[in-house]
C-alpha cells in the first residue's frame, strides 16, 4: 500500500464520513486527519462561497486509485480535492534549520 495526502473541500463536515466510508470500500485506510476550518474562496466555485478544508493522510493500493478518484469527481458533496502521493515518514522525521551567516560587505 502506498500513503497519499488526500485534501478536499466539502459543504458539510458530515460528507466526512461519507468518504472515510467510500475510502474503506476500496480498502484503504485513514492515518491521520487535519481540518482546517471553514473558509471562503476566492470566488464562487458551483454557486458556494464557503467549504469546510479537509487533509488526510491514507493508505490505498495504487491499482484502487483511479477508482477512488472516479468517485470523487461524481460526489456531489466534494467540491474540489487534490491527492499526492506522499513520503509519510517525511512528517514525522524533524527538519533540520541550517543557519546561514550574512556576508558582512
């Protein structure tokens, strides 16, 4: 299985169970979730001003995918999502700052 960040916008935060069901179907599974609130768009996507901004770290099998995605495009309640594949180990290893000194001229 590989890992994926799945970010959505939905009208309602119920659509979220809706989709951890629909990801379940095709045996895939949520890590972790992140909301981050209502926001507004910049302009109207399908006459809604608002959504609800979702992320989601998964895992899938890559062949399920393309079905996956399918479904979204017809779901009448996900307004826009993007899915990447993702390094989930990334998150969880500590970045390191290099400090760089200013050349004093």
């Amino acid at each position: 299985m590989n890992t994926y960040e799945f970010t959505f916008l939905v009208s309602e935060t119920e659509a979220t169970k809706k989709l951890e069901k629909a990801l379940e179907s095709f045996k895939g599974k949520k890590l972790d979730e992140t909301s981050w609130g209502k926001r507004l768009f910049a302009y109207p996507i399908n006459k809604k001003t608002d959504a609800h901004y979702f992320t989601w770290n998964i895992h899938i099998e890559p062949s399920d995918i393309a079905e996956f995605k399918k479904k979204l495009q017809y779901d009448k309640l996900v307004i826009r999502y993007l899915l990447m594949e993702k390094d989930y180990t990334q998150k969880q290893k500590k970045s390191k700052v290099k400090k760089i000194d200013a050349k004093k001229e």
